[in-house]
C-alpha cells in the first residue's frame, strides 16, 4: 500500500470512515482551489486592464448566458462540438485585452487558445484537454486599406470574405491572393502560407505580409522592426500560435485586371476524364502564370441503374480576357485537349470571380461577403499531399474505385508553378516550391457521430493507397490542413526528435529554424498546442527524423 493513502477505518455500520471523507475533503480543496484559480484569474484580468477598458463584454465564463452561443459560432466541425471547453472566453476589442489574457494565463496556469475563423481541421483553436482560455479575435476585424501605397492592415479576427468585400468596395484593379472560403479567418491562413486561385501569379497570402502586430509570451507588443526578421519569417506560415497572438497584419495588395475569366468542364470517367486528368497532370503546373485550373474530383449521385462513377471539373480562373485565354489553351504547349471554347468562358470581375469561386452567384450581393457562419456544419476530416511526378493512369484506376466507396468525398488538385516556383523554399517556413506539380486536399463529410470511425477508417485508407505516388523522405502536408494522424505533442514537454516526426512533413528543413526561433522567444513552451513548434530542450539532438 502506498504510504500517502488514508488506512480503511471500518466502524460497524459506518463503512470506510477515513476513506469516505478524505475523498470529500479532497474534492472540496480541488473545487476551492478550482474557484479561488478563476476568482484571481479574474481579478487578475481587470488589474491589468485601464478603467476604460473594463467591460463585461470582453470576457464570458462558463455559466454567462452568451457563453456556449460564442463558444459554438465559429466550431466548425461536429467532431469537437462536445469536446472539453474553456474555462473562459476572451473577446477582446483592444490589444490591452489580450495583453491581459496573456499575463494572467501565464500567471494562474490557464492554457491559450487562439481563435480566428475556428476552421482549424482537428480544431485546436478552441479545444484543449487542460485547463484554458480562448482568445477569440472576432471583434478584431477592421480592415483599413491605403489603395494610393497598395496596403492594408487587417484585424486578426477578420475573415477572408470581409478583406475582399473592404478592397472591392475601394478599388475594381486590386485584390489579394488567398483562399476561396470566405468564413475562414486571416489569422490561420495568412499565419500556415495561404494560397487561393491567383497564388500562382502573386505567390501565398503569407508572401504578400509586410508587417504585423503581435502579443509575445511576457506580454508586450511588438512589430517587424522590434520582434526581427527571425520571428517575423517564422509567423509566416509557421503557425503563428506557437509564437504569440498576432492581432493585426499588413499586407501588400496586389493588382488584378478589369476582366477575368472563368469555365468548369466537368467529364465522368466514361466520358474520357482520365486521359484529360493525365494530361493536366503535365501541364499545370507548367501553364502561364497568370491561368489557374485546379481539378475537382468527387461522387455524384448514381445513375438510374444505381451505378456509381466518378467525375472529374476543371475549373479555371485566368487574369484575363476570354479571348486571351482561349489561345493560350490552342497553344502546343497549353491544353488543348480539353476542348474549351467561347462558350464554356464567363467574363466577369475579380471580386466576382471571389463570389464564384465560393459558390455564390456571381449577380449575388457583396455582403454574402460579410456572413461569418457558415450553411451547413458536417463532421470532416481532412489529409493533404504532394505530387512530383504524375501519378499513371493505373494509380488512378484504384483512386477511383476507392472514391465511390465514399459519395460524400471531394479531392482538390491544385496546380503550383509560376510565381510559387520563382520563390525559395525557405523564403519563409512553407516549403512547398519549386518540383511539385500539385498539392492534395482530400475532404471527407458526414451527418452522423456514430459513423466516425468508419469514415476515418477510409480516410485513412485511402492516405496510405496514396503513398507511392506522392512526395516521400518526407512525405509532406500543408501545415493549414491540419491533421492530427501525423503525430503530435506530448504537451508541453515535446522532445525535438518527437516533434519533428510531423515537423518536417509541413516544414522541411524550415522546422529546424522554426524550433531555434521558438527556443528564443518563447523558451518556456507557453503557446503549445499538439502540433505547436516544440523548444529545443538540454541534450536535444539536432537532427529529426524526416518521415
């Protein structure tokens, strides 16, 4: 018997006396303790806030009326609707507001979670199985633009839809190169690299960053000029979670043409999809820059005979006239296999093309622009890849058979090349550059709980089918599609070596200077999460394993 364990006093019909109430004294000290943490983690708060910025509706605890409807508008997969919740929500409106959270967590032991969209894939923006807070950023979202010098600065709990509403509403000949799902935060995607449909002419969202404003780990406030250059490449698309709270970012706008242009072919596998998916294969990424076509790949509903295919959309952007683009295609060393002609091609605007791209019509108000919850929330899933040589039509064939076991999965190809392949891959932590045809995105939704783990079990599946024909040593992911499978942290005292086992999947090489900016700036691991960037402990090898 352990020597701190109370003896068994039986009293006749009394029981185990000593027993009984040492377990209620010590649950009573733990809830004491429990409340006096929260009491002084509140007084805390207030002490180091000026009178002007205490307000009751900054922060919400647990049993505030407005607590769960704020905890739940931004969870986006049902897999964590019911996980473990915070001990309070911070909606902060000032940087004084996070500057308190930031101490007083510190202080008291409370665990930081940062929110932006909350489309975080394994939703650790708003989950922890320890004690924690959520900084949720929504109030934080103004966005002031300087069209003259071609800048913005933009609130960190801005979304990607309410940047491209401020710029449309300020010019018609700028835009910016980020993602196509308008509820996702800027937070996440500028902070993990960021690309969207013009990425291949202006490079990343997280490459078109000049600036930002961030809350260290002692609570201070620092910009480029006084965080450096080492903190301010490691923020770019290393996961600014593991670093701080960024709260504002300035970025450099880019010019877009007066006319876009846009088509979808759409071909089953009876229909040729996969000679014309082949061909893509050879020439995406190797298109003029300023054309993008990604592929779609999914199930639709089975025919009247019950019988199941897959079908295969092109679908193209190009910064440019319909005219333009068609020759571009015809060319020899365009596609045109793929047979599009004048009236496949929509001419429209770039902020329509924004509303297109999204799945909106293109004749839609702007201010769908503004909506930050989403139509429908499904439990998902979500792995990520990278191809460097075309996977051969037979590798195709077993995708397809393994695509109809599961109607509700997409695939999305997208094409790199151009600008990203003129940029190092060390320029800042995203690697992914120069000899990748294209990267992966497969998604998986479902309705119902109880279903989880089969769908996993296929995602999973399907992963590994896919590990001969796509990047190895490592095989690499994109740190923005987050996925827990490749392994993660043993909490705050993650080794190197453990780390780096998904380290180098989203990173590279870049992991290792990722980790010496960490160990410098935030030596202690207060901003961890299961897949934040680990410090570099005593004895600490410096080589990792790479896949």
């Amino acid at each position: 018997m352990n020597s701190h364990y109370p003896l068994k006093m039986m009293i006749p019909g009394s029981g185990m006396v000593t027993l009984t109430l040492f377990l209620f004294l010590s649950v009573s000290v733990c809830f004491s303790a429990s409340n006096s943490t929260k009491e002084s983690f509140l007084q805390c708060f207030s002490s180091h806030l000026p009178p002007s910025n205490i307000t009751s509706d900054v922060i919400f605890s647990q049993n505030g009326s407005q607590y769960l409807s704020i905890l739940r508008s931004s969870i986006r997969n049902l897999r964590f609707l019911n996980a473990s919740k915070p001990q309070y929500l911070i909606t902060p409106y000032s940087e004084a507001h996070i500057q308190a959270a930031v101490i007083c967590s510190k202080e008291y032991g409370l665990h930081v979670r940062v929110r932006s969209g909350g489309h975080d894939y394994e939703g650790l923006s708003y989950i922890s199985d320890v004690p924690f807070i959520i900084i949720d950023l929504f109030q934080m979202r103004s966005i002031s633009l300087d069209i003259k010098n071609e800048y913005a600065w933009v609130g960190g709990g801005a979304t990607l839809g309410e940047l491209y509403y401020s710029i449309a509403g300020s010019s018609n000949l700028h835009g910016f190169p980020a993602g196509s799902c308008p509820t996702v935060g800027v937070g996440g995607h500028f902070s993990g690299g960021g690309f969207g449909t013009i990425f291949r002419k202006y490079g990343l969202a997280a490459d078109n960053v000049i600036d930002a404003k961030i809350v260290d780990v002692n609570g201070n406030i620092l910009d480029r000029k006084s965080m450096g250059e080492d903190l301010f490449w490691a923020i770019r698309g290393g996961g600014a979670q593991s670093f701080g709270v960024i709260f504002s970012w300035k970025i450099k706008l880019v010019r877009v043409p007066p006319t876009v242009t846009v088509f979808s072919i759409r071909k089953t596998l009876e229909q040729g999809a996969t000679k014309l998916l082949h061909k893509w294969q050879t020439v995406a990424d190797k298109l003029h820059q300023d054309l993008f076509i990604h592929v779609v790949m999914g199930v639709p509903s089975a025919n009247s005979k019950g019988n199941k295919t897959v079908r295969v959309s092109f679908d193209c952007l190009f910064l440019g006239t319909a005219e333009r683009l068609l020759s571009l295609l015809q060319q020899q060393d365009g596609f045109p296999e793929l047979g599009v002609t004048r009236d496949n091609c929509t001419e429209m605007s770039w902020i329509q093309s924004v509303l297109y791209f999204a799945g909106f019509s293109i004749t839609e108000s702007l201010d769908v622009l503004l909506n930050r919850t989403m139509s429908s929330t499904q439990f998902s899933k979500a792995k990520s890849d990278y191809v460097k040589e075309p996977i051969p039509e037979s590798g195709l064939e077993g995708l397809y058979k393994m695509l109809v076991e599961e109607e509700n999965s997409i695939l999305i190809l997208t094409p790199y090349g151009g600008r990203m392949s003129q940029i190092s891959s060390s320029e800042i932590p995203f690697p992914h550059r120069s000899g990748n045809l294209y990267g992966i995105q497969y998604i998986l939704d479902w309705a119902a709980a109880e279903e989880t783990e089969k769908h996993l079990g296929w995602m999973r599946r399907l992963y590994k089918y896919m590990e001969p024909y796509v990047s190895n040593s490592p095989r690499a992911a994109y740190f923005n599609y987050r996925d827990l499978d490749l392994g993660r942290n043993n909490k705050r005292h993650t080794s190197y070596a453990q780390a780096a086992v998904w380290g180098f999947k989203y990173f590279n090489n870049n992991f290792k200077r990722l980790v010496r900016v960490k160990t410098s700036t935030d030596p202690d691991n207060f901003f961890w999460n299961e897949q934040s960037i680990p410090v570099l402990q005593s004895g600490s090898t410096k080589k990792g394993k790479k896949d």
